[in-house]
C-alpha cells in the first residue's frame, strides 16, 4: 500500500505530511503581533532574571562590573538595575524587529540569523573592551548576554517561523500564499 507522501497529488505543504501531526493548524494559530511580544515578554524577564542573578554571583566573587562606555574618559560602573533592565528592553526590541518579519518565506530561519548575529556584537562589544575593565567583567558580561540570547532568540524565532506561508497550511486555505 503506498504511503500518502508517494502520492503525487498530495501536496505535502497544505496536506502538512512533514508535520509530526498531519492535520493542519487552524487559521487562527498564525501568530499574531500579539503573540510574538508576549514571548518577547516572557524571555525578557526570564533573562533578566537570570542576569541579576548572575550580577550577583559576579559580585560575590569580587567582580567590579566597571566598563568602558563609548564617548567617556573614564570607567562607568554597571548598576543592578542596568543589568535587569537591558536584557528587557533588548529581548521586547528584537521581538518587535522580528515580528515585522512574520508572514514571509524562511522568516524563522532570518528571524535565527538576526537574532545570533546581534548576540555575537554584544559578547564582541564586552570581550574588546580596553586594558582597564578587568577580564571578570568581561566574562560575567558576556556571559549575560550568551545568556539573554540563548533563552529568547529560539523561542521568538519559533513563534515567528509559525506564520511562514511556506510551513503554515492556513496560508493556503486563506490564500495568503506569496508563491
């Protein structure tokens, strides 16, 4: 008996054969904007959390956290509060850069680039400061945003990959399709 991917008129994409359920998603689980900051929401404050505590392991082991800031002369040092709040505002910045990317074919796939891509400048920014900032900073830096990047750029990446036309069967039926 032949397998109802072999078929040749079963197209794979709006049938969804390569899904691990074989029924297509309804038309409603596109994701919306909505959808896309709520996980920038919850990544957010998921990292910062986890930045603050690190802040704290940090500190405990003698860490300064005193950086160079472009523009100033001097070292500036890193409040508790900076370090809570930047991964907030960076994670909600992302998902609303990548949410202007759903509805478009491969958008997980750019959304995954992006989001990488941003991640590696910041850890570069901390490993290349000057000679003053002491390497414990660098590294506990750093390491807050592997951090920041690792826990919110896949699950935004996933939330938008959902409304590819190419992947999402309710494309088809809506006629949404680009192809």
């Amino acid at each position: 008996m032949a397998n109802r991917a072999d078929r040749v008129d079963v197209d794979p994409v709006s049938n969804n054969l390569n899904s691990v359920t074989p029924v297509p998603p309804p038309v409603e689980a596109i994701p919306r904007l909505s959808a896309v900051l709520r996980a920038g929401i919850v990544t957010g404050v998921t990292a910062s959390l986890l930045c603050w505590l690190l802040f704290g392991i940090g500190t405990l082991f003698g860490t300064e956290f005193d950086i160079h800031l472009a523009g100033s002369s001097g070292l500036t040092h890193v409040p508790w509060y900076v370090v809570v709040l930047m991964p907030f505002l960076l994670v909600m910045a992302y998902a609303a850069l990548s949410a202007s990317l759903r509805d478009r074919p491969g958008c997980r796939r750019l959304c995954l680039t992006l989001g990488y891509s941003l991640g590696l400048l910041g850890v570069i920014a901390f490993l290349f400061q000057p000679e003053q900032v002491t390497w414990p900073t660098r590294i506990w830096l750093a390491l807050m945003v592997i951090v920041t990047v690792v826990i919110s750029v896949p699950q935004i990446s996933r939330v938008v990959g959902d409304s590819d036309p190419k992947v999402t069967a309710g494309h088809r039926r809506l006629g949404l399709d680009a192809s």
